[in-house]
C-alpha cells in the first residue's frame, strides 16, 4: 500500500481520434473535475484520475468515496476495457501511461481541462486519500517552478539490487540489456541505477503509482515515458527512471523523498509515523 501522506494512502497510434480508440463508451469515464466548494477550494482547479479495469474494487471505492467527501470527485480511464486488459501488453502494466496520454490530449483539444491546471494520477486499487484538495495543493507548492512531483519509495525497482540501501524486494529480474544510455557520454549497467539515485530523504526511488503536476507538464513526461515503452525494451516503471535521469532539469521533474505529498507504505516499519496506521487487520482512524 501506498500513502499519499498530505494526502494519500496506498498500498502505432491513432492520434486523430484519440478517446474512440480507447473509450467507446462515455461510461468510461467517472466523474468530474475534482473542485474545492467554499472554503475547502483549492488554490488552483484540480483533476485526478487514476486507472481500473475492475468495478466494483474495494480499493478503487474507498478512493472515489474519499475525492468526493475532500473536494471532488475522481476520473477513471479502463473501465470500458475487460477485466484484465492491462496485462495483455508485453510490459505489463504500461498501458495505463498509453490510455491518460490520449485522454488528456483529448480533454485539452476540446477544452475540457486547461493545460495549466493540476493534474493528479494514482492507482486505483491500492491508493487512500487522508486529506483534503487544499493540503495537497499546499503541500505541493513547497516545490518551486510547479514541478512534475513523483511519490518516493524505499524499495529500488526494477532494478537489481546490490547494497541493503536499495530495499528489501530485489525484484530479481534477468536485465533485458547490458546497458542503457542517458546520454552521449553516459551508459549505465541495470545494476547501477540503485545507486545513482541521490538519497536526499527516506523515500529516495521513484514510483509510477502517484504523480502531480501541471497538465502539459504531465502530457511532456508521459510522451517521453510511452515512446520508452513502445521503442525500448523497458516496462513504464522502468522508462521513468530513464525520463528522470536524462530529462529532469528538463522537464522540472522531482522525486518526493520526504513523503510531503505521497507516501509509500512499502517497507513501513512501526514507529516511523507518529500514529500508527494498521491495526490487527484494519486502517485505524484518527483518535475521537
């Protein structure tokens, strides 16, 4: 599980016509932007979307629930395809990058979103939202220059892992190259990307499961990410990295390793949060 901690908690294309291609159906869409009412309105009009392609889903439920109590409500893409449909590309589960692509080009081509707003994408199965629109959006802004904001974790994956700093899940894979470029001067073996990363906070690794920022700031990451896929030999967690690496200062692009927006439940150990989450078989709520 995931924890979005200001936040959340969570354990060739056609491009002319670009939602015929992956929703023929309006259902497939779920509710609205995600706007504050009255006091509770955030700073900058906010749209979160997340992926299913399972309804009813406990987890997907309890997140929709959560966006609507806390400011809104929640978009999601994949419910027009079968349950299962993401797991039938090579690189499982990328093609959930591939479908927010379109939508969100679609959504900006007709007017729908505005390219300078917010955009928030988390999974739909394992993700909670524990505060309202307006914290996040606080919380966010402590980074300048409105960054695209990726959740941290402690675990290093896909990457094979070589000191006990890269996490206790080595994903154990047999790496697809000996070798992947960042740029003209610069080729890394899989077993050194756990180690380029700088450990600046206690969630040092990125992961794909939650990220904020603007509109077209996201539709940058997410061309550069899904042409990773569709053109290298990487899954989209791996393609990330691959963005990060070569096209953070770029792009603006920045890991959240202190868990100010997201935060990882990924190797929680007791006592690191001043209230703990879990009871015997349960999230606990806040005391009265």
């Amino acid at each position: 599980w995931r924890q979005l901690s200001a936040g959340w908690q969570t354990t060739g294309r056609d491009r002319r016509r670009p939602s015929r291609r992956i929703f023929p159906s309006s259902r497939a869409l779920i509710g609205a932007t995600l706007l504050g009412v009255g006091s509770t309105a955030p700073s900058r009009q906010v749209h979160v979307y997340t992926y299913s392609d399972t309804l009813p889903h406990p987890g997907l439920c309890a997140l929709a629930e959560a966006a609507s109590e806390l400011g809104g409500a929640l978009r999601v893409i994949g419910l027009s395809k079968r349950p299962g449909y993401i797991l039938i590309h090579n690189h499982s589960p990328t093609l959930k990058f591939l479908m927010l692509q379109d939508v969100l080009e679609y959504e900006v081509s007709i007017g729908r979103i505005d390219a300078d707003d917010l955009l928030i994408f988390v999974d739909g199965h394992d993700v909670f939202l524990q505060r309202s629109l307006v914290d996040l959006v606080k919380a966010y802004e402590q980074w300048p220059g409105s960054p695209f904001l990726i959740s941290g974790e402690k675990n290093c994956w896909p990457w094979p892992h070589s000191d006990p700093s890269h996490g206790k899940w080595d994903p154990g894979m047999a790496p697809s190259r000996s070798t992947w470029p960042i740029h003209r001067w610069l080729q890394l073996t899989p077993q050194d990307f756990c180690r380029v990363v700088p450990q600046n906070g206690p969630y040092p690794y990125p992961n794909i499961g939650a990220s904020m920022g603007p509109v077209k700031r996201v539709l940058e990451v997410l061309r550069k990410n899904n042409q990773l896929v569709l053109e290298e030999d990487v899954n989209d967690q791996g393609a990330m990295w691959m963005v990060i690496l070569r096209h953070a200062e770029e792009l603006n692009m920045e890991i959240d390793q202190h868990a100010r927006v997201f935060m990882s439940m990924l190797q929680y150990e007791p006592g690191e949060l001043e209230r703990e989450p879990c009871g015997q078989d349960w999230f606990q709520g806040a005391p009265g």
